[in-house]
C-alpha cells in the first residue's frame, strides 16, 4: 500500500512561485476583485447575465467571461464598468 502525501497551502505555494512571478499574482488578484465586483453588482440588481449585457450591449457570453474571470480587461473597459455600474475602481 502506497502513502499517500497530504500537502499544506505553503507545500502548493511553493510549487506555484516557481511558475508565477509577483505581476502574475497581482493580475490574477485584481482580475479577481474586478470579477467579483461585476458579479455582486449583477446580483445586486437581480439580473440575469442576459440583462446585465444589455447595459454594456454584449452578448450574455461575455458578462460570464467577465464574472469567471476569464478576460484580460482593458484599462478602458474597466472605465466603462466602472462608470456604467457606479463602482470606484
């Protein structure tokens, strides 16, 4: 029978600060409160994503993109959420 390694949250870190320098950290962080933001916002105001794209005018598709984190924004565009929705950035 083989034993089997349980790995602790500093055993996982150390495995990714070998791939992930600090600008992939912080990316990944702020694409995340963005994301976040988005979604509590949508919710906030009991929409669907289909509904919530109509404020933007894009496709249901991408407020998912947006709220799964799965997009790159553009400075400009999270100006535009920003003023859209009344979030301070």
């Amino acid at each position: 029978m083989s034993k089997k390694h349980a790995f602790n949250t500093e055993d996982l870190l150390a495995l990714f600060e070998e791939v992930l320098n600090p600008s992939d950290v912080l990316s990944s962080k702020l694409i995340s409160q963005i994301s976040t933001a988005i979604t509590k916002e949508r919710i906030k105001r009991n929409m669907s994503q289909k509904d919530f794209a109509k404020i933007f005018d894009v496709s249901q598709a991408i407020i998912s993109r947006w709220e799964h984190g799965d997009c790159n924004f553009s400075l400009e565009k999270i100006a535009e959420i920003a003023v859209a929705l009344d979030l301070d950035v």
